[in-house]
C-alpha cells in the first residue's frame, strides 16, 4: 500500500466529509478512494470513518489520525518543495484569514491574478479579525493589522497600513475643521467599537513626533467599519480609519481628510502561522504576494508616508 497516497485521500475524505466530493477533486472514482480508505483501515487495524447511507464521521482514531496526518503531509510537501525548487510548482489547499474590510476592498480584487500565477494553490479566504485556532480551524495563516499577541506564533511583516481622519465637506462647512486633536472635544466624532471589548477604539495621532490617543464620543458608534463610513459619507460627524476602509470615498470626494499632519504613524501587517520546521512554499508565495500587492495599493493610492 502506497501509505503516503492513501494519506492524502483519507486527509481529503475528512476535509470534505464526503467520498465522493473527495474522489471528485483527486480526479479518481469513488469506488477506488473507498477502497484506499478501507485498506488503509485494514493496514492501521482501527476504524477512521464511521458511514451510514447520507454522511461519514470520523471516529476517535480518525480524528486523531487526521490531526497528526495533516502535519506530516504539510512536512512532506515543505522538504519537496525545498529540494526541487524552481522546478516544482507551489500546490495545495492554502486556507487563510484575512479582515474583512481588507479582503474585501484590496486583497480579493488581486486574488485573479495570484490564482493565474499558481493555478495548483486551491485558497480558502476566511474574512475574521480575531486571531484563530489554527490547528483547530485549520488555517494554514492569517494577516494581522497591529500589535502581535505574545503567542507561539510566527509573524512576517508584509507591508503598513496607514490611518485617516475624514469627514463629509457638508459636515466641515456645517462645524468647522479641527486644527488640532484637542478641538475634537467640540466636535461630533464617530467611534468604531471593538469587537474584543465592545468600547470605543481611541483615536490616535503624532504631533511634533509624538504619539498620543484622543478618546472621543457622538452620537453614533459602530462596530462595522463599513456602517461608520456610510454614516460619514451623510454627515454624521468625524471618522478615523484605515486608509484602506476610507480611501474611494476620499477619492470620490465624497469624505475629505483632515488633521493631516498629525496622522498617526502607519500599522504594520503581519502574516501569521503556526511555527513549521519548513515553510510550505504555498505559503512563501503568497505571502510575497501581500508585500508586492501593499506596495502597489501605495503607490496607486500615492500613500508614502507612513512613520
């Protein structure tokens, strides 16, 4: 029994919950991706799958069977690609998390191109902003704006996001501009809640090198980025984001900038994943992807400072 093949198609059995799905994206019948999976339980002397008529689920053995399969594959498929190099293709199922506001509006417009460039990555984009459970969700990995937690991760950088402070021209005619971040005090901002906390994010600024926050009120506060734009787009008051979140309505007209040159300093981008002792190279490519796509939204959206 070939057990490296019969890993792989028990590992997509699992993932798909289904043998025919599974057989149907090997491209073999499903008859012989079942007798793969019976002989592999015949060789281990356990039973992996419990079937009925409708589904499958895995057994204990089988769920610990795919949880130390999947790291032995990804090994497997790392040292190939190490050792053949520019010859090998980079392939494989790659499932990352991305936050929604980024995946949506910068990253899944550029996805064509990164799936014309490597046609054998099947990629899974997950739209979260928490930090997940990779092992548990089975996420190869995710981009992280800001800070990295102190955990047993690994986290490159591939870029920065700078920060915005915008508002409606309706709403700058009807209030005043602010001069400075104290004047917010008179003015009616519009909080972005944390889904961690459910406070309001504090705004942030760098005057005369310095950092400092700003805690500001109004009357209304979001917890969906999108929803604080609209609101801003019809007036409702002062609004700060990333640059990426505000940037076509800044464009359009429809929000312009203020307190610019107190912009905060940009937050970093990091990609993170659990620690492998070779890097998959579906991984290292896409992670290249995300430096070279940060550095062309910069330069179409002639963003250039962001310290």
């Amino acid at each position: 029994m070939d057990q490296l093949r019969a890993m792989k198609v028990f590992l997509r059995v699992a993932e798909r919950g289904s043998l025919s799905a599974a057989s149907a994206d090997l491209g073999m019948a499903r008859g012989a991706a079942s007798a793969i999976v019976s002989d592999l339980e015949k060789y281990l002397g356990v039973q992996l799958l419990e079937r009925t008529t409708r589904s499958l689920r895995l057994t204990e053995d089988g769920q610990h069977y795919v949880d130390r399969a999947r790291g032995i594959v990804a090994d497997i498929e790392s040292l190939e690609d190490e050792v053949g190099g520019a010859k090998r293709r980079p392939r494989g199922r790659l499932r990352v998390q991305i936050p929604p506001g980024l995946s949506r509006l910068v990253v899944a417009p550029a996805l064509p191109r990164f799936c014309d460039a490597y046609p054998e990555i099947e990629l899974q984009v997950l739209s979260r902003n928490s930090l997940p459970d990779f092992v548990a969700e089975e996420i190869d990995a995710a981009v992280v704006i800001g800070p990295i937690p102190a955990l047993d991760i690994v986290a490159r950088p591939v870029g920065a996001i700078p920060y915005m402070t915008v508002a409606a021209p309706a709403y700058l005619q009807r209030c005043g501009v602010p001069a400075a971040p104290d004047d917010l005090g008179g003015h009616n901002c519009i909080p972005v809640l944390s889904t961690a906390t459910g406070r309001p994010v504090p705004w942030r600024f760098r005057t005369a090198g310095r950092n400092s926050t700003v805690p500001v009120a109004g009357a209304l506060a979001f917890e969906s980025a999108e929803a604080a734009v609209a609101a801003a787009v019809r007036g409702a008051g002062i609004l700060q984001l990333a640059s990426y979140l505000v940037y076509q309505e800044v464009k359009a007209g429809k929000l312009v900038p203020v307190l610019e040159s107190c912009r905060p300093q940009a937050d970093q981008i990091y990609v993170v994943h659990k620690k492998h002792r070779l890097k998959p190279r579906k991984l290292r490519v896409f992670e290249e992807f995300l430096i070279d796509l940060n550095a062309q939204t910069r330069r179409k959206w002639q963003i250039t400072a962001v310290d």
